[in-house]
C-alpha cells in the first residue's frame, strides 16, 4: 500500500474514481501532470472501464495512476489510505449515486453517500493535526438536494431533498461547510446540476434513452420503458463540469458553488431530439410508461442559477442541450456498431 511519494508533484486521491465522473477528472488532473490515486471497489466482474485507458502498470516507473481498493464505509481503509498517500487534494465523487435506488436502500446510500464523507473529513481532520500538513477536500454535492424548492436554483436556496440520496447528499454538504467553519479545513461543495456524457451510467434517464435508441436502431429492442416524462432538468455535459471542480480547489479560498446550464428540459424534450437525431421519427411509438419507475417522491425541476461561478471561477458551459443529446445518441449508435 505505501509508495514512493514524489514530492515535485501533486498528488490527488479520487473517490468514484470508475464512475462517469470521475473517469473525466482523472483526465484533467494527469493531464496538469498530477499523481493520481483512485479508490476503487473490489468487484466480482471488472468495474475499471472508464479508467483503462488511463491506466499503467504500477511497477511502470512513469506510472502517474494507481488504483487502490477500499469502500467509503469501510472508515479503516480511508485513513490508511490518506495516510499513506498524504495528497493534496481529495474528490469524492463516490457515492451511491442513483435516486431511484436510495429508496430501495436507504440504510446503505446514507452510510455511503452521508457518512462516507464525513469518514473523509474525520480522517483529513486528524491528518492535519498530526502532520501539519494541509489536505484539500471537494465534496460533489448535488441540484438534488433542492428537491422541490422552485427554480432558479443557487447557493442560497433552501434544500428540500425528495429521496435518501437528496438527504445524505443534504448531510454530506453540511459537514463539509462544518469542517470548514470548525477546523479551518479547505472543503468546498460543487452543487452540481445533472451532467451526462457518453460515459453516463445505464440506468439513468438520458443513457437509458440513448442506449435504448441505439438497440432499437439495431433491432435488438423494440421498446423502451420509462417512468415519470414530465420532470425537467438542468442538463448539461460531464466533463465541462469536472473543469468547475478542479478550478474551486484551486481558488484561493474554500467556497460553496452551483454549477449547472441555467436551462431546463423535460423527458419529453430529451426525447424528442433524440429520437430525431437518430432518424426513428415519433418517439411515442417506441416508449412505453411502466410505473414501477416512478418515485415516492418527485424532483420536477431544477434550473442552476450560475451566477456565482461564472463570476468568481469564471466558468461557463460550452455545449448546449442539444448538442449534448447528439453526442449521446451518436456514441451509443456508434458503440453497438463496434460490438456487433
Ligand atoms: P456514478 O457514475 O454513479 O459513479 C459513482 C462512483 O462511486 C463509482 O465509481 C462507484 O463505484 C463509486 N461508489 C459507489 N459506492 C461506493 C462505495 N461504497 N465505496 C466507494 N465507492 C463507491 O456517479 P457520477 O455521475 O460519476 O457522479 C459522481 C458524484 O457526483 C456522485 O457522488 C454523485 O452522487 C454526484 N453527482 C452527480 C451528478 C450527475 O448528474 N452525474 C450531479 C450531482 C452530483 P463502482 O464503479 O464500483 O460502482
Ligand atoms: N433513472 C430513470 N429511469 N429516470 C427516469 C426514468 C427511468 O426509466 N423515467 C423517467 N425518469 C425521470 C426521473 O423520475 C427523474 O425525474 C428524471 O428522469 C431524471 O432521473 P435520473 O436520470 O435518474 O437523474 P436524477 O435527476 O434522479 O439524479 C441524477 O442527477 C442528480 C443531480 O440532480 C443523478 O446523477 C444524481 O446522482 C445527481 O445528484
């Protein structure tokens, strides 16, 4: 576990470093010539695709990442980790991160999602003390957490979560304010609106549509079954907000920020594009309303209010909702090419 710590360097530790996000930030960080470390699950299939093309072998002596495993409820690992990393700069971006599901396991999403972070905290916390040495925190809170306050959105709304998943991200982005206030710790919360990309999981909305439309077009499907269209979300694309992250760890203080597109579209919209895009026609004749995709509870818009990244960070979104819904569509079309 303990490695040759180079010291010219920075060195980052990334939580949910195989999720769609974090497969981007590692991208960003290497690319500015950090170490990276991720933290990655043990699994009984490989759970690494979206880092393997980032990944050498460690014994490599030019290897710039290493994938260590752990959980974020495993407290023990976390802080041997950090210990032995000692990095600047921590993201935790893991999470169990699906809505829908933190209703079917709310126990488990708080231990992780909530706790998790605060596991993160507590270690860095007496880090800092023991050593003197100074450990960055970004924490990705989430628009979820506004739940059903009217839109527009921004860092002083008042949060009105609508699952377990709003609630322990609720928990999560109070701590990390409190380590901040309390123990002087630099610990940011980047207030993410949804962002999706190619790499976006399976299960969430605009993936399930794009991959359901690229089996479609191959035959492999006939249909595709959906909950609740007439949400709207402020969508926009993943790696654009991965910039917004690491340009708040890098600002001179810690500070709270929502980030996001100031625009917001329904199911239906997303839809729409999309099935136009890949030449199907009406989407009506291929969706299919099955309810056990409905919520107990609903989120049924967020709309960022940008104003303070844009102004502070100087950050903006540079694609727009529908050149995002055709990057979707056309990599998901493109992907099934390749297999078949
Ligand atoms: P994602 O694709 O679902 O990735 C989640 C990551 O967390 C994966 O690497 C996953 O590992 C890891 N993870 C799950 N449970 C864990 C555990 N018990 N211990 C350690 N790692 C665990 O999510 P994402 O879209 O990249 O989002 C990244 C973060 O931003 C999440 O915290 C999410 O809640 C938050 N967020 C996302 C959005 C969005 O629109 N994407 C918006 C706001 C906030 P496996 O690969 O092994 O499952
Ligand atoms: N997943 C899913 N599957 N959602 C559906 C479906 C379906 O079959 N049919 C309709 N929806 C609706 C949901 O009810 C919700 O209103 C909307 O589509 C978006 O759902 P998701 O794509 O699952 O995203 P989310 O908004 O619930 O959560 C995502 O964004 C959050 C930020 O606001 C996740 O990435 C969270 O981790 C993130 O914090």
């Amino acid at each position: 576990m303990l490695h040759h710590i180079k010291k010219n360097k920075k060195v980052a530790l990334i939580t949910g470093i195989t999720g769609q996000d974090g497969s981007f930030l590692a991208e960003i960080l290497l690319s500015k010539n950090y170490e990276v470390h991720g933290l990655i699950r043990r699994a009984s299939t490989f759970n690494t695709s979206r880092v393997e093309h980032l990944y050498t072998d460690p014994h490599d002596t030019k290897a710039k990442l290493f994938l260590h495993y752990g959980d974020l409820n495993d407290t023990g690992t976390i802080r041997q980790l950090i210990y032995s990393i000692q990095p600047n700069e921590i993201y935790n971006l893991g999470a169990q991160s699906h809505v829908r599901v933190s209703f079917d396991t709310p126990e488990y999403t708080a231990d992780v999602t909530a706790l998790g972070a605060l596991r993160i905290l507590e270690a860095i916390k007496d880090f800092q003390i023991h050593t003197k040495k100074k450990i960055k925190f970004y924490q990705a809170s989430s628009s979820e957490m506004f739940g059903t306050t009217p839109p527009p959105q921004n860092e002083n709304t008042v949060f009105h979560p609508q699952s377990p998943y709003g609630c322990s991200k609720v928990f999560a982005y109070h701590a990390t304010k409190l380590y901040r206030e309390a123990y002087g710790i630099f610990a940011v919360n980047g207030i993410l609106f949804n962002h999706e990309s190619e790499r976006r999981g399976e299960t969430f909305v605009t993936r399930k549509i794009t991959r359901g439309i690229a089996r479609i077009k191959a035959g492999l499907d006939r249909k595709i079954f959906l909950g609740n269209l007439e949400a709207k979300r402020d969508w926009g694309y993943a790696p654009e907000y991965m910039e917004a992250a690491y340009l708040m760890m890098q600002y001179s203080v810690p500070d709270d920020y929502v980030v996001g597109t100031g625009e917001s579209h329904s199911i239906h919209e997303f839809l729409e594009i999309a099935f136009k895009e890949a030449g199907l026609g009406d989407y009506k004749k291929y969706v299919v309303i099955d309810p056990r995709y409905y919520r107990p509870a609903e989120v049924h818009n967020l709309i960022a209010d940008t104003a303070k990244v844009k102004k502070v960070l100087g950050w903006k979104p540079k694609t727009n909702f529908i050149q995002l819904v055709k990057i979707m569509v056309g990599a998901d079309i493109k992907n099934l090419k390749n297999v078949k």
